[in-house]
C-alpha cells in the first residue's frame, strides 16, 4: 500500500475522531436489546445514508445493512447491534445507558459487546467515501446485525441465505482487544431421552425406571468431559449436563420418562457426528436404548420474522498463513505497529460465515472479550480511534494480498 494514501486513510479517520466518539456514545444510550432493536437499526441506517453510503436499508430480518462501492471482491464488516438484559443483580458504576465518558474510557451495556466495532465500521464508510471516492475495488457491506445474542450466526445465515449477499471474506467486530481473531471453539446442545414403564410406587417390581436407566449415561458423560483432548489454538471441547426432567403419572409412581439436556463446545476435528457417534457409543456401553437429538433455536426478530434453526454451530479456525488473516496482520501493523493473533472462546456470527458456508472470517476490534455481558463493560477510546485506522485500510491491504 502507498505510504502517502495509507496517511490520508489515517488522518482523515483522524479527523473523525470527534464524529466517531459521540457515534460509539450514542450507539450506547440507545437501548437495543435482543429482539428490540428497531430503533437502533433505524439510527443506524438514517447514518449511513448521511455518511454517504452507496446503499442504506434494513432487511427482512431486521439486520441494518449498508454497502460501499461495487467492486469485484465483497467483503462484509459485521457487528451485532443487539445486547444482552442489565439485570437488577448488576452494580453498575456507570449508569448502563447514559453512556459516560471519564478519562478517555466509555462505560455501558455494549461498550465491549460490540457496538465500538459498528461506530468504526460506520466511520470509515464515510472516511473511504471522502478519500476515494468512488471505483472500489471491492465491494464493502457495513451490516449492524440484530438478535446476535439469542441465535449466533442467524442473522448472518440469514443475509447469505435470503437476501443475495454472498461475501467473499467477512471480519466480524466482536471484542478482541485489537488482536487479529481467527477461530472460535464451536458449540452444540443436545437431548438424551429414555422411556421407561410407570407403576403404582408399592408395586415398582413391575415398572421400569427411567431415572435409573439415565443415571449410569450421566455418570459417562462426567467421565467423557475429563478425556476430552485439547487441540491448538482452540483448546479443548467440553460437554456439559445442563439440565435433567423427569416424569411419572404421580410423585408415588416409577418414572416413566427422563431426558437430559446437554451442552457441547467443539475444538478442532469435533462435529456433529463425532459427537453423536461419542454420545451413542455411551448409550450401547450402557446397554441402554436411550435417544439422542438435537433440539432447534427458535425466535422472532423485531420486524415479526420467524426463524429456526438446529442448535448445531461448527467449529472454525483459519491458519495465520491464511491471506485473510495475513492481510489483517499486516493492516495491524500498519495501524498500530503491532499485530497479534488469537482465537475466542465465546461464539461469534462466525459460526454461519466460517462453519455453515466456509466463507474465510476473521475477527478485530477494540475492548476484552472478558468484560462481556458484565457491569464492568468499558472501553478505551483511543482503541476505538486505532481500530477504526484498521477498518479504513484493511480492504485496500486484502486486494493488494490477494491480487499480489
Ligand atoms: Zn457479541
């Protein structure tokens, strides 16, 4: 990349600074739970269009959606807007949606997770319009993603799926204290269902006790978790009972019916049926007849779109030679003189891009992924200021890698 068009990108997203703090501010005070995010999206939007994007909408689904350029490789910055509730558990030292500012730190609900990312995003839409005007090389979609929090990887399903946008290369803006993310652990829930045969409590000889016939399943399954192997860079998968249920005609019956609830997180060369061939190879040691399934994710977003999905979302991880993640390094470089990879340990939108469709996916973005879903979300500004300088370079720095 040109030394002097990389410290025009810079300065003007320097210039921006004001612009891009009282944005981050204001994407804080407005309240935009899961589920309720209209008038955030609608915010959003109205922005885009001033900022001077090529296209400005909110889809089906209710995810806001703007483009810049019309280039040949399509690249998609996505940023959920929806957060997590503020419970009457939380102390906040910072009112969570007065959006304060003190000592060059913003506190509130999504100052990490992950409105900073949409401010930038948003930003450097307007910085390109202003530097380059026009004839891009690549096409950008901004998308500002609702319900993130309810159904990862949904909306962005959603948008490749529905709404005929099929990026080539995605960079999501969940936290990762400006390292270059490139992989998560993946994630699955899943039900183990034994039927039995009730009778009178007096008379239990003649039942069959469904309870009884989970508890050694159970008992596998602890045993499962302490050998599972751990895999670089994403460590190792665990499974989780999360739930059991029982029932029986009447508290003086035999259980006729029991079935736990499982959760499962995925490190490399984990799937969907690995983990159901591991699940069943338990039931047979058991000699037990035991079913497994995996249970769907069903909402509704604010604009009344239903959707399901199988609670099923595949591991991904990108190697650090992969051009994306090499492109991303060097912006790194070039915007703060440093760059460090790593991975999540939460689940991202990447789930669909990465592990439903393939679609190369990386993560960057300012504040710790620790601070998540706490009261002690924060973030630096001038991280913001840095992250935004990585925005406005990275496509220019991914044509020239992959053209080169
Ligand atoms: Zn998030």
């Amino acid at each position: 990349m040109e030394k002097s068009f990389q410290e025009k990108l810079f300065s003007t997203v320097e210039s921006e600074k004001d612009n891009l703090f009282s944005l981050i501010q204001k994407l804080v005070q407005i309240k935009s739970y899961s589920g309720e995010e209209k008038e955030i999206v609608e915010f959003i939007v109205a922005k885009m269009g001033e900022f001077g994007f090529d296209e400005a909408y909110h889809d089906a689904f209710g995810n806001a959606i703007g483009r810049i350029g019309n280039g040949p490789i399509k690249i998609m910055f996505d940023a959920h807007i929806d957060t997590v509730k503020v419970t009457e558990t939380e102390h906040w030292a910072h009112p969570p949606f007065a959006g304060e500012i003190v000592d060059g730190k913003l506190y509130g609900r999504g100052a990490v997770d992950e409105k900073p990312a949409m401010a930038g995003f948003m930003i450097t839409g307007k910085v390109l319009k202003q530097v380059y005007g026009d004839n891009f090389p690549f096409t950008l979609y901004v998308v500002g993603s609702a319900l993130e929090e309810d159904a990862d990887g949904y909306p962005l399903y959603h948008i490749i799926a529905n709404e005929g946008i099929k990026p080539d290369y995605v960079v999501l803006g969940e936290p990762t204290d400006l390292k270059v993310y490139r992989g998560q652990r993946g994630r699955m829930e899943l039900k183990i269902t034994a039927t039995g045969k009730s009778a009178h409590g007096a008379h239990n000889h003649k039942g069959i006790n469904a309870i009884y016939k989970m508890m050694p399943i159970v008992a596998e399954i602890e045993k499962l978790d302490k050998k599972l192997k751990p895999k670089q860079p994403l460590g190792k998968g665990s499974i989780t009972v999360s739930q059991i249920i029982s029932k029986a005609p009447s508290t003086c019956s035999v259980s006729d019916f029991s079935q736990i609830h499982l959760d499962r997180r995925m490190t490399i060369g984990e799937n969907k049926n690995s983990v159901v061939k591991e699940l069943k190879a338990i039931i047979k040691k058991c000699k037990s007849d035991a079913k497994v399934s995996i249970p769907n994710v069903e909402g509704t977003s604010w604009k009344g779109t239903n959707f399901v999905q199988e609670a099923y979302f595949p591991t991904w991880v990108y190697d650090e030679k992969h051009p994306l993640v090499d492109a991303a390094m060097k912006t790194s470089k070039a915007a703060m003189g440093k760059a460090k990879s790593g991975v999540w340990s939460f689940s991202t939108n990447g789930v669909a891009t990465a592990g439903h469709f393939g679609i190369p996916t990386i993560g960057f973005a300012p504040a710790k992924e620790e601070l998540s879903h706490s009261s002690k979300e924060e973030l630096v500004l001038n991280d913001l200021l840095k992250a935004t300088k990585f925005y406005s370079l990275f496509p220019f720095e991914l044509v020239n890698r992959i053209e080169r």
